[in-house]
C-alpha cells in the first residue's frame, strides 16, 4: 500500500478519468475526495465507487476551481474531517458551450473565457492548495495535461472524421506543463512537489479510421483505456518519487516520438 491514508483531493473526481484515478487512491489505501462542481452526480459517483470498490474511504466535496471562495470553504471542511491534505490532482476541465469550435470559428471571447475557466482554474486551485501546504509543511500538486501540451497536433489523424483538436486545448495543456515547472520551482524549500502527467489519447467511442490512423503512431496499443495513466499516478503520489519535481510524465504508447 504506498497511499496508506493520504488524503488526495481530485478535482473533476466524478467524470469518466476521475473516477478511475479516485480508483487508483483507493487501491492503494489512500482516502480520494471527489471535488466535483455537480454535487448530485458527485454524491451519486461517491456511493457507486464505494459499493463497488466496498470501502468507506470516498467522500465528496461541491467545487468550483474557478472560485477562490468555494475552494476555501473545501479546504476548511477537509481539514476539519481529516485534519490534513496530502495531495491534490487538478484532473478537471471546465469549459463553455463553444468550447471546441474549428480554429478560424473561434471568437476571442470564448477562447479567452476557456483558458480562464481551465488554466485559470488549475492555477487558483494551485495556489490556494499550495498556501495551506505550506502551513502544513508539506504537499503534492499533480496536473493532468496532454501530449499535444507537449507536441503540435497530427491533424492529418482527423481527416474524414467531424473530429478535431481545439486550439484552446494546445494553449491550456502546453500552459499548464510550463505552470508546473514554475511552480515546482517557486515553492522551491516549502517541501511542495509539483509535477504534471500527459496522457495520449484515451478510448471514448472514436471512429475506426480515426483510432488506425491514431495507433500507426504508436508502438503497440494505440489510444489508452482510463485506467492507464493510474500508475503514473501512484507513484507521484507516494513517497516514491519523492525527488521527483517540476516534471511531466507522459504516457502515450510513444505517439510523441
């Protein structure tokens, strides 16, 4: 067990990732927080997971990472329940209705809003979490990213499907790697770890042409299943990889090569 106890609070904990990472907590003996903005599908999540994992080790807390007096009052209620947190993993991604549109569609206003909402949101959690870390004396901030955080898209994968890679996505992931060695070195002698995890694509119903071209970039597997990125994940959670900070960790089947 290398989480035993740890209390991690997952932000966006109710979705599809989330729920496999609040999984990977659990499997190791460490207590997952689903932070979710829906609270009736949160608190549904949380009895789901805790029925089927049998463990009475999942709590849910009502988020909104854009909101500095919501993750407060998170914070507070954690620390009053359990005294302590151990880690956070800023997993979710807000995002408005025109999220996604074609490059040349995009309005300004959008774009601007989505990289609020997102980036935004990753850096107030951050430093909310970060400031009772250091009164804690200690922390671990993990960031979920992508690969096309760290290489330009293959937009030739997406010929002949309605797919595509949205701009706002490039710019928040790519963000965001930059914003965890910033961090990790910001933080530099409070014994706060900061690190990142990019993930390939991950299986959700994609067209077959789309998921062959997807995997001719790949050494074996191709598009991930949810629960792939769980290793990562434990081992930058526990002490483990305690030296390691200010890094991204991919893993993608080698489609950045």
């Amino acid at each position: 067990m290398l989480l035993t106890d740890k209390v991690v609070v997952i932000t966006g904990g109710a979705g599809q990732i989330g729920q496999e990472l609040v999984k990977a907590v659990i499997a190791q003996g460490g207590i997952a927080i689903i932070a979710d903005v829906n609270q009736e599908f949160g608190e549904r999540t949380k009895e789901k997971l805790s029925q089927q994992l049998e463990t009475t080790s999942i709590d849910f807390i009502q988020l909104d990472i854009t909101s500095k007096d919501s993750i407060i009052t998170m914070i507070e209620q954690l620390n009053r329940r359990y005294g302590r947190i151990d880690a956070l993993v800023n997993n979710a991604y807000p995002r408005n209705r025109n999220y996604g549109r074609s490059f040349f569609d995009v309005e300004y206003a959008d774009f601007c809003e989505n990289l609020g909402l997102n980036l935004g949101g990753y850096f107030l959690m951050s430093q909310q979490l970060a400031t009772y870390f250091k009164k804690q004396g200690e922390g671990n901030i993990i960031n979920i990213s992508s690969i096309y955080g760290v290489i330009a898209p293959r937009f030739e994968i997406y010929e002949g499907t309605s797919m595509t890679m949205p701009v706002e996505y490039a710019a928040i992931k790519s963000a965001l790697i930059h914003l965890t060695s910033y961090m990790a070195k910001y933080f530099k002698g409070t014994n706060i770890r900061v690190n990142a995890i990019s993930p390939g694509g991950v299986l959700a119903g994609q067209p077959e042409s789309f998921l062959k071209a997807y995997q001719s970039h790949c050494m074996s597997k191709g598009m991930l299943d949810q629960s792939d990125i769980s290793g990562a994940l434990v081992f930058l959670l526990s002490e483990q990889s305690r030296f390691v900070n200010g890094q991204n960790i991919i893993v993608d089947d080698g489609f950045v090569l």
